[in-house]
C-alpha cells in the first residue's frame, strides 16, 4: 500500500475495490482464520483499513 500512496492512487483504489466486491458478491468480513486458508487476498475491510493505514501515518 506504501506504493500505492507514494504514487497518489489509494484514493482511486478505494471505489474499485467496493465495486469488485459488489460484483463477487462474497463476504465483506469473514473470520481471518478461514479468510487465512481459503483466500489468497485479505477481505475488502482488511484492504481498506490498510489502504487507511499510510494516510494517517503521514498526517
């Protein structure tokens, strides 16, 4: 996610990353021990709050 910010792009990976979990239609927040074994990406609040993460370091 550090290139992610460095390049300016969080902000716009954000609504893409909602919109493709609208379409998988899977769940939004599972346990992390099944989200661990059977997932090969964290779940979509996972990603958010590590695209969040770098920001409010900067700040």
């Amino acid at each position: 996610m550090l290139l992610l910010r460095s390049f300016g792009y969080s902000s716009a990976l954000r609504p893409g990353l909602v919109k493709l979990q609208e379409q998988n239609l899977s769940a939004m927040n599972t346990d992390s021990w099944y989200s661990a074994y059977h997932y090969s990406h964290p779940p979509l609040v996972e990603r958010l709050a590590a695209i969040d993460k770098p920001e409010k370091e900067a700040d």
